[in-house]
C-alpha cells in the first residue's frame, strides 16, 4: 500500500509537533494508546494526526533509552531515520499497539545496525544512561530489586559488562516494553531465548548490586 500526499504531510506535521515535548508528554501519549489500543494505530494510519501524535510520544523515549544502547551519541539521529520508516510504511502495517512497539523497536535496530556498519564500528559496549535504568519496570523480585538500586553512573559500567545478547533482551523486555515474543521478532530468536538472556541478564545485575539472586 502506498503513503498518498496528505498522509505523508499529516505525519509529518504530528512528528513535527510532538517531537520537542515527546519526553516530557509520555504519559500523555502512553495513557491515550493504552486506551485506546489498535484503534490509535488504525487512526493513525488514515492520516490522524493527533493519533500519529500519541504513537510517537508512546514510543520515541523507549526507542531513544534503546538506541542509546546501541548507537550512543547517534541514538536522535538514528531515531530520525526510523521514524520517517515508520511514517512511509505505516500504511501497510498490520498490528496493534503492542505490535506496533514491536515493529518500531525491530524497524529502529536495524537502522541502528545500518548507521553503525556506515561507521565501520560494532555495538561492543552498551552505555546505558543510568537515569534510564533507573526507571526500569522488571517482571520479578530479584529484577526489581536490581534495577531499582540503580542510581548512579555505575549503572553504565554494570550494563556494559553484560553480554549484548543479555543487555539487549534486557532492554527490549524493560525499557521498550515489548513481552518475550515482540523482543524475539525483533532480535530474530525465540521467546524462550529472550526469556533466558533477560533473566540471565537482570540476575547478574542483582548479583553486582549485592541483592540476592532467587
């Protein structure tokens, strides 16, 4: 299906509009996806603006805490390319609002790979910003514990000691929000895989914040 004129300036216009308070107007856009589920996304994809809107501001911070994990410095830029994907393809799209966190998250990744192979580097280190790991939502006791004493610099260094298949399950499940199978889709493994690497991951956090692993 093609993107027609008054659905690319429509996109264009939401982007544009939304960007500037996108960190600041989450939970604005989280709470209007939440309640209004695959009906935003369908919105979305006839041209409203104020639905594209809300799918932005859902979505941009997660991918930018992701990115930053994966491209640094560049995690705007890359975020810029993925965005105007997303924008191009979504017509074509078929999925709700879990589904479309998903396809933004695998759409964002391998623009990210893409940026990093022009620049002849490799994701070798993951330097999450502490503050994003800090607000981590884990899925267990021992995960939540974990994430929750994470409050300084060091949580640089601990993410980046872990390996990239754990750190990135981890912040696909955590920080993205995306369940076992969306995270798998994304990486190209399977739920059970994904499961393993975050909690490989987030124990091995517990463990070097001196929590108890269970």
């Amino acid at each position: 299906m093609s993107q027609g004129p008054s659905m690319a300036w429509k996109v264009s216009d939401a982007v544009g509009a939304a960007d500037a308070g996108a960190e600041a107007d989450t939970a604005v856009g989280a709470d209007a996806a939440v309640a209004d589920g695959g009906g935003l996304v369908a919105r979305a994809q006839r041209g409203d603006a104020e639905a594209f809107r809300a799918l932005y501001r859902d979505t941009q911070p997660r991918l930018l805490r992701y990115l930053r994990a994966l491209a640094g410095e560049d995690a705007e830029d890359v975020a810029s390319e993925a965005w105007l994907q997303i924008a191009r393809d979504l017509p074509g799209f078929a999925g709700d609002l879990d589904q479309f966190r998903g396809w933004a998250a695998a759409v964002a990744r391998h623009r990210a790979l893409d940026h990093l192979r022009r620049l002849s580097r490799r994701p070798a280190a993951m330097p999450v910003p502490a503050e994003d790991l800090a607000g981590l939502a884990a899925g267990d006791d021992t995960a939540e514990r974990a994430l929750d004493a994470v409050a300084t610099r060091a949580a640089v260094a601990l993410i980046a000691t872990l390996p990239p298949d754990q750190a990135e399950a981890v912040l696909l499940r955590a920080v993205v929000g995306l369940d076992a199978t969306a995270a798998g889709a994304v990486l190209g493994k399977r739920p059970g895989a994904v499961r393993t690497a975050a909690s490989r991951g987030l124990r091995t956090l517990a463990r070097r914040l001196g929590q108890p692993a269970e």
